[in-house]
C-alpha cells in the first residue's frame, strides 16, 4: 500500500506549507506537488453544495477516493518516507481518528501559532482572496457560531481551530505522544535550519539537508497579509483562548506567558 509515514497536520496559517516546501527537498522524504489532498477530511465525497464563500470550489480538490490518494505516493523513490501536509487534520478530530484507524504508527507534526495572531492572519487571507465579507476582524470572529450552524467550512472557523489545547488533547488520547511533534511557529519563522533538522530527526532521515524554508510563507509583511491584530483586537480577542492556552501549556510544558499577553 502507498500510504503516507508521517502527516503534518497543522495548524493553519502557522506556516505549514512553508515546512511542506521545504521537506520536499530532502533526498529521503517524498511529499507529493499536491498539497493539502484532504482525504482524511471526509469519509467519502465531500459535500458538493452550501458553505460559506468559496467552499463547494475547495470540497471539489478533495482527493476523497482511496485508489487516487494512493495514487499520490506511488512516484515515491524506493525507500524514501512518504508524507504530505493538510492543515485541517488537527482541527478535525474525525480525521484525527481516521487517521489513527488507516495508518496507526504515522508520525505527525504539527506547527502552531499564537492563537490570537493566526485567528487574525486567517480572517486577513480570506478577507485579501475576496470571500469573507466581514471588514471588521473581531465581528467576523463573533459571527463564527452562526458560520459554523450553517455548514461553512473549516478555514472560516477562526477562534476553533486555534483552540490548540482541545485539539492536542484529543490527539494524545488515540496516538503515543512519541509519534507526535509540536512545533513553534516562532521557531519555524526564527530558526527555519534548525527547526528543519529538528522535523527531520523526528521523521528519522538525516539532518543537514534542508538548507531553508521558504520565507514568503512565513512573513507578515507580504502582499495579502496585514500587520497583524491591533492591541485593542487582540485583547478584545485573548479570552475565547485563554483556557485553551493553559490546557496546552499543561499538556506539553511549554511556556506560553506571550500568548496570553496582551501587548
């Protein structure tokens, strides 16, 4: 069977498809060109009506079928480890379990960011490719229940998914928490080398061989990107997260003093 070794699972806008690119050079890995193939999104077709703004176009690149999923990993070089990188695979604890249920001994990555920050990059790339229609960031955070009642997708769920905490938890109860890595988006975007190597040591292929990532995908201050939350934003964000933050912290030992700050 083609099936994936490893998964990077998210977290969205943290900085995953910067890891994804960069992996893909690795002489002992294989990341199929198709990114984000979803196929543990769904246990079948995805819906194909209803959403929010753009979602029955995104539901159409689901790679849904087995026989086209497996596909993806046949140009793998003999030897090599498999793996590919859908973002919403954290998020959604029905792919968590279908992935514990297909390929049990995966080993997964995940890169998450200050919660207040990615809720914001996230209404800003959205807001940028034209489909959410809410100019202001805290109201669209505020309508995200409704969103959610309605049936819009996962990337419009912007408190949710930065609800690392509940996702995290929910992972470690049906994986051993050595098959699971936590990455910093800080370190990603402040030592990509490094934390490159760290990725690879995980996966067990050789360190060295990733000599960067991708600084486009990692940087606020490109086209479609906003500087960020306001002080007056984040503060008025901070307490949909706050619980959340401390149960991850509990969970994993990391100090996260910055995410919970308000400046």
């Amino acid at each position: 069977m083609a099936l994936p070794d490893f998964l990077l699972i998210g977290a969205p806008k943290c900085g995953t498809s910067a890891l994804h690119r960069a992996l893909q050079g690795h002489p002992q890995l294989f990341l199929p060109e198709v990114k984000e193939p979803k196929f543990f999104l769904t246990d079948g077709p995805p819906p194909s009506s209803g959403g929010g703004p753009g979602d029955v176009e995104t539901w159409g690149e689901h790679v849904w079928r087995r026989a086209d999923y497996e596909a993806l990993f046949d140009p793998a070089p003999a030897g090599a480890r498999r793996g590919e990188g859908t973002v919403f695979y954290l998020y959604d604890t029905d792919a968590q379990k279908r992935i514990a249920d297909l390929v049990p001994d995966a080993k997964l990555v995940a890169v998450l960011r200050d919660p207040v920050e990615r809720a914001h990059s996230n209404w800003s790339h959205l807001r940028e490719a034209g489909l959410e229609p809410e100019a202001d960031f805290l109201t669209a955070c505020r309508l995200e229940p409704q969103r959610r009642a309605a049936g819009w997708a996962h990337f419009w769920h912007y408190v949710a998914q930065g609800r690392y905490g509940e996702q995290v938890e929910n992972l470690f109860s049906l994986f051993p928490r050595e098959q699971v890595l936590l990455v910093r988006y800080a370190d990603l975007r402040d030592a990509p080398v490094l934390t490159a190597d760290r990725v690879c040591a995980f996966l067990g292929v050789e360190t060295g061989k990733v000599g960067g990532v991708p600084r486009h995908h990692v940087r606020s201050d490109v086209h479609g990107r906003t500087s960020g939350p306001t002080p007056e934003e984040r503060a008025a964000a901070l307490p949909w997260f706050a619980d959340d933050v401390a149960r991850l912290e509990s969970l994993t030992g990391w100090s996260l003093g910055r995410w919970a700050s308000p400046t």
